[in-house]
C-alpha cells in the first residue's frame, strides 16, 4: 500500500468513526460558539444559485448543505454529492430520503478521481478541501465542467496569518493534535486553493473569515464560455 493509499484509509476510519454524531459535533466545531452555520449559509449564497441548476458538492459528508442547496435549485435541478466515506453518505442517504429529495445523486469516491459532470452551474465544497492532497486539481477539474458564468465556491479552515506562533499551537491543542494535523498546518493547503482558483477562473474573490481561521474562496467561469 502506498503513502497516499494508507493516508486515505486513515482518513475513511476517522469520518466512519465521526459519521453517527457528525451533525451534532459540527455544530460545535472546530470550538463550541464557532459561527460554523453563518459560513455555511454565506458559502451557498455566494454560489448564487437558481431554480433548475446543476450543483455538484464535493466531500459533502452528510449532506449539511443539501437543504440550502435544494431550496434554492428547487426539484427541476440537480445535486451531486461526492465524498470517499460511506458512512457520510450513508448519513446524507438518510437526509435525502427524510426530505424526499428526488434530485440527489450521491457518488462514493475521491474528490481527486471524479469526472465532473459535463455541465455544473455550481461547485461546493465546506469544511473538506484542504483534506484533499490534489486540491489544486479538483479545483482545475471542477473550473474546467463549469457552465457560462457558473460558480466554485470552498469555504474551508485556515491558520490565521499574523496570529504569533503561540496563538496557533494553542489553536491546534484546542482542536486536538494529530499526524494529519500537523501536515495540513506544513501543507498551508488554502494557498494552493487559493492559487488554483486564480489560475483557473478569470474572475475569483479571497474573504478572509473570523479573524483569519477561514476563508471563503468564490470564482466564476467566463460568462463567455459555450459548450
Ligand atoms: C469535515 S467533513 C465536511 C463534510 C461536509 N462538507 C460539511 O461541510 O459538513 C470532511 C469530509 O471530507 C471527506 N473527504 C476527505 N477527503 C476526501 C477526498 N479525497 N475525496 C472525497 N471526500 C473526501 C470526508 O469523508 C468527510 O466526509
């Protein structure tokens, strides 16, 4: 097994472990009184969906903002949640029959290998891509399926800036340490984000939120674009 296939396998545990009180621990992360929901409410609206749209969430876990997404898309649309762990999806299978959504397609597998749909008005990720090791090309691979004018938009955590050193490493005892942890913080995988998303989309906005400890990344393609 390789580097990659055991960090990955790693990764399946951890959320199979997490899925059951996934939605309940969400709430309080990554520390209790987080606006978590604020910025989940202002990742969808920068999306700026419509009746009809083609949405594809990417490691969508247990479908948090399907509901969101469906109100806005409303039953002529369509959503694509992709996500590697079938326990999360097991959790958003739950919420997509409990709603009766008929509109949801959900996928079982690694952001990185998906084959985006031929047309994707909107593209999503919360709270996952800077766990994706190939986030750059997911963000190139998702610009590329984008429709005239459609929208990537990740909203995700980051390290602040200017914190000191000291106001990090507290950060991280407060979360919990771990392996994983500690590459993600060597990694700084929102400035590959970052950088994807400018390559990639002509037009591309960087909202640094609550005091630097997330970011909202939004880019549309080309109005211009015909397909
Ligand atoms: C913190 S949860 C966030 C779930 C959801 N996006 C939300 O906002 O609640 C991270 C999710 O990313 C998924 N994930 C991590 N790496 C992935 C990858 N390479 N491809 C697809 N999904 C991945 C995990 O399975 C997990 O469901």
């Amino acid at each position: 097994m390789t580097k990659a296939d055991s960090t990955r396998e790693r990764l399946i545990e951890t959320y199979r472990r997490k899925a059951r009180h996934y939605d309940l621990v969400s709430r309080l992360s990554p520390v209790p009184g987080y606006p978590e929901h604020a910025q989940r409410v202002r990742a969808v609206r920068a999306l700026n969906l419509h009746a009809g749209d083609a949405v594809v969430e990417i490691a969508c876990g247990t479908g948090a903002n399907f509901g969101m997404i469906e109100d806005a898309i409303g039953p002529s649309g369509h959503l694509v949640g992709v996500d590697l762990t079938d326990a999360m999806l097991e959790r958003a299978q739950v919420r997509v029959e409990a709603h009766g959504w008929g509109n949801v397609r959900l996928v079982q597998m690694d952001a990185a290998a998906f084959p985006f749909p031929e047309r994707a008005d909107a593209i999503l990720s919360t709270y996952a891509l800077t766990q994706v090791p190939d986030c750059g090309s997911v963000i190139a691979h998702g610009a590329a399926a984008l429709s005239a004018g459609g929208r990537w938009v990740v909203l995700d955590l980051k390290l602040p800036e200017h914190a000191p050193g000291w106001l990090s490493h507290l950060g991280v005892a407060v979360v919990g340490t771990s392996a994983s942890l500690d590459q993600w913080m060597a990694r700084r995988p929102w400035e590959t984000i970052r950088a994807a998303m400018q390559d990639a989309l002509p037009e591309c906005s960087w909202t640094e939120l609550c005091f630097g400890t997330a970011f909202l990344a939004a880019g549309s393609s080309s109005a211009l674009i015909r397909r």
